[in-house]
C-alpha cells in the first residue's frame, strides 16, 4: 500500500494547497516575533532620573534648560561604566524654600555638594520618552529592575513547559486541534495584557503567552512540513523561520508607529483572533490521522488536497498504510542519550549550542535596544540581515554540508561581538555593521541546529533527543535577560565579552559533531555511534523478494 508522499508526488507536493496553507502558517509564524523579542519594544528603559517635589517649579521661575536643571538639581555622572547616580539617587534637599538662587541653588546650603546627602526616589521618576513602556509605568527601575529581567524569563519558562509537553498533546489530539487551542489562548492572554492594571497580572499573562505562543509556532512547523512532499520539506521549513524575520520586520514599524506599549500590545494581539478562522481553512494532517488509523479521514483529506491542487487520485493510491512499518516498537529512554560514548557526546554539544544560539539572538537584540542610538533603525538593519542568513543556508548545506558553515556562523557571531568591544561609539555605522554580522552568524547558527539535531539520533529516540536538547533554548532565555541587563550595570559592553567566549566555544564544539551531508537518518543505536566511518546509503539500496510457488507434479 502506498504512503502519503507516494500519494503526494502524483496529486501535488508543493502545488496550490500547500502553497495556500504555508502562506496561512507563515502568518502564524510572523505574529510570533512579538511575544519572542517584543521586550525590546514593550519594555524599553528610557533615560531617568529622580522626581523631585519643587525642582519644576524652580526650574520654571529660573527659566532653566533641561541641561541646567539636570546641572544644578541632580547628582552628577559616576564612575565610568556606571549607571548615572541621577537615575536612582536625589539630594536631600527641599527645592520649595525661598533662599534657594537661581544661579546656584546648592551654594548655600554646602561648599562641596559631594557632601549633600543622597536618597532613594522617593516620588518616582520623571522620564525622558514621548512613548510608553512597562518600564515607565511600573518604575521597573533602580532597585526594582529585576523585575524587567523577570518579565521576559516568565516567557521563556512558559516556552520551555510548553514546548516540553505540545510533543505529547499534539501526538494525541491532532495537530489542528492543538493549534486551534493555542491561538485562543495566546489570543486572549495578549488581549488581556494589554489592559492588565499592575504587573502581577502584566506577569501572570506573559507567562500564558509563553505556555502557548512556541507551542503553536511549533505545530505550524509540524504541520506545514507533513502536508508538503519529502522534496520540499526541508526548504519550506526554512522559508517558515524566514516568515518570523518578516514578524521583525513588521514589529519594529508599528512599534515606530505606536510607541505607547499598550497600544503596541493590542495590535500585535489583534491577528491571533483571526486566526481562528484556520478552524475552516487548514484540515488535520493526514500523517496523523494514518497514525491513529483513521484513514477514511485521512483518504478525504487527501482527496481535498488533490481536489484544490487540481490533479485526480488514481484508483490504486486510495489505499493507506503508514509511512513506517512498526516491527519492533523500542521505548525510547533519557538515558539513551547519554549511554553510548558518541550520542553523548553529541547529546552535550548540541545542548550547548541549542543554550548559545538563543543565550547570543535574544542577547544581542536586548543589548541593541541599550545602545542609546536609533534602536528602531538599528532593529531593522539587523533583521534585514536575517534573510542573506537563511538564503545561506539554503545554497551551503548540500554543497558544503553542515558542520562546516555551522561552526563558522557561530564563530562569526563570537568574532562580531568580540569586536563590537572595541568599537568606539563615534564610529556608529561600524558598530552597527559589525552588530549586524554577529546577527547574520548567529540566525544561520540557530537554523543550522534545528536542522543538523534531527540527523544525528536514531529513528527512536529522534524526537526525544530533539525535545530535550532544544529545551536548553529555553533554559538560555531565561538567563539572558539577567545576563544582559545585570552585566551592562558593571560595564555595558559586557555582555558582548561574554557572548564572544560562548559563541566561539560553540563554533569549536561543532567541528567534533560528525557531518551528515548525504546521509541517511540513523536507524539504530549503532548506526547513529558510527556515523564518522562511511556506510551505504539505506535510501539507494534495492531489495528484491522472491516469492517461491510449488506447483503440484501433474
């Protein structure tokens, strides 16, 4: 009996359907870019300082400019690489007495205003934005910073629960249905963020956004490579990520557009409504319904698809049987991937490099966001750059194979970052080109590994091996705003010091991963420890069965 890509090649592998729903999905894709790296946005940090009851009202008597309030009125600036002492500190001072002069209002009240006592901001802060952002209307500042760091980890630990559990839902309830699922609730949770009225709740929704908004993305990458042929499938899932730079192109004009985040949050919530309307224009994978040996579904599925491609079914195809034949059922086990001496070793490197690809993507763009530049132009030449990353991939992976322009994407991005150091900031168009090839490196780097993860487990622990590596993306993510934002307190080209060393430890580590240009998936344990000797590919090998009839002597 024939398999779906059997079928597939005569009704169409890439024809009008599938054309039709991988645009559907890109979309899906596209709107995930926000809740991904929307913190740079939704939660900038603008330049601060300390409100001081009676300083407005002095300044405005005097006639003061901002420069000269900031002169008279506010702790001037500390030590190199520190946060300014006006941000988090103000003199105790009471700015509403008469005796205070215009031309120098401290004179009188200390010789040396380093010897004025400092204190906490007591009624705030007073911000120097046009805009809106998180930051601004909680005052997540100052001693309550973390709690800036802790909104973006709360995303990422719902991407890692959620990406840890959609493998099983999805297996066991179809993948439209799950889909449909998530989009309700990413729906709502992004609706419901965008009116929370303090930051428990502000918290409590980014965390649901993030139970569910991977999981979708990740089932729209499920679903579009099942309903594409064997031929297009790895060429649509890399066309699926470039829709997310798409997303990032998108997010950072209407984040130009609408710079108040609550507003900024309704609009890119907005989409996921619609896309409930999928309920009608995608159906269920048929793979998955073979899977659960529902084929009548699965034949009126299929007879759909050829329908919208324009093609007719033959008669012989209308039969289904799985695509791989379950002989042996092998439980898989986390201890499989530890064992052996080679799945170990590439258990641990690709652990490694799933934590650097998101530890150095999302980093880098959180650091872009505390250049003090034009970070709205600077996001949107380092999301260009996204598109020749992917077209890269596209040309190199069968010509050159994978490890080698794998390990130089991410020594690219460790050498750009290492450099961006040393960079002086009046040569700004040199920061921002090098920003932008450490940005290029790195993007190649976490396509590469979504790709070369799969290709180096046997067919029984593939799926296992996939989940628990690519959960250290997760794991990265949860780190790095900490990372970031707590590393720039110290010295703000921090944080590229560090991503230079893991970025190019990561390039090395992938010099000892086999290459798997050319050859066929794993099987067994065996074939999967010995993938560094050549072997025959299983795909080329031709299996003739001979049938034997007695014929009874006449």
């Amino acid at each position: 009996m024939p398999t779906v890509d059997d079928i597939l090649e005569h009704i169409g592998e890439f024809n009008f359907f599938q054309k039709q729903t991988f645009f559907l999905l890109a979309l899906l894709s596209a709107a995930f870019t926000p809740i991904y790296v929307g913190i740079v946005f939704l939660a900038f940090t603008p330049d601060h300082r300390c409100l001081s009851p009676g300083v407005a009202e002095l300044s405005r008597r005097c006639g003061w400019s901002l420069a000269e309030e900031l002169n008279y009125t506010a702790p001037g600036p500390g030590a190199a690489g520190e946060a300014s002492p006006h941000q988090c500190r103000r003199y105790e001072v009471d700015w509403n007495q008469s005796a205070l002069s215009c031309a120098d209002p401290l004179a009188g009240l200390a010789a040396n205003r380093s010897h004025l006592p400092l204190g906490p901001c007591r009624h705030g802060w007073v911000y120097e934005t046009p805009g809106s952002s998180i930051v601004t209307e909680f005052n997540l500042v100052c001693a309550s910073s973390w709690m800036l760091d802790l909104f973006q980890s709360a995303v990422n630990v719902g991407f890692f629960i959620g990406s840890v559990g959609i493998g099983y839902i999805a297996d066991r309830f179809g993948r439209k249905l799950c889909l449909l699922v998530t989009i309700l609730i990413n729906a709502a949770s992004g609706l419901l963020l965008a009116i929370s009225p303090n930051y428990t709740w502000v918290l409590i929704f980014r965390l649901i956004q993030g139970l569910v908004s991977k999981a979708g993305w990740l089932i729209g990458y499920i679903l579009i490579t099942e309903f594409v042929g064997l031929s297009y499938r790895r060429t649509v899932g890399i066309v699926y990520q470039m829709a997310f730079t798409v997303g990032l192109l998108a997010l950072v004009g209407v984040a130009y557009v609408l710079p108040h985040w609550r507003w900024l949050q309704l609009t890119v919530s907005l989409p996921n409504v619609f896309f409930l309307l999928y309920y009608w224009c995608i159906p269920e994978s048929p793979r998955w319904l073979i899977s659960q040996n529902k084929n009548a579904k699965a034949m009126r599925i299929i007879k759909h698809i050829a329908k919208k491609n324009g093609k007719s079914l033959p008669t012989s195809l209308q039969s289904l049987r799985p695509d791989e034949e379950a002989d042996e059922k092998l439980n898989p086990s986390f201890l499989d991937l530890v064992r052996t001496p080679q799945i170990r070793k590439h258990t641990l490197i690709l652990m490694y490099n799933w934590f650097t690809s998101s530890v150095l993507y999302q980093g880098l763009i959180m650091h872009m966001g505390l250049a003090g530049s034009n970070f709205y132009l600077d996001f949107f030449y380092s999301a260009l750059v996204e598109f020749p990353a992917a077209l890269l991939i596209i040309l190199t992976i069968d010509r050159l194979g994978r490890r080698y322009p794998w390990a130089a994407s991410n020594m690219v991005a460790g050498v750009a970052c290492l450099a961006s150091v040393f960079i002086p900031d009046d040569l700004q168009w040199l920061r921002v080109t090098v920003a932008c090839l450490g940005r290029m490196g790195i993007t190649m780097a976490y396509e590469m590994v979504c790709l070369v993860n799969a290709e180096l487990y046997p067919t029984f622990i593939r799926n296992l091996g996939v989940l628990v590596c690519s959960s250290m993306c997760d794991i990265g993510g949860i780190i790095t705003p900490f990372l970031v934002y707590r590393l720039t307190n110290v010295w703000h080209e921090l944080p590229l010091l560090v991503f230079a060393v893991i970025g190019l430890v990561a390039g090395v580590l992938v010099l000892l991963l086999p290459e798997t240009k050319g050859k066929a998936l794993p099987e067994t344990i065996d074939e999967a420890e010995n993938m560094q000797r050549p072997r025959k590919n299983k795909e080329k090998m031709i299996y003739l069965q001979v049938k034997k009839v007695d014929n009874p002597l006449n």
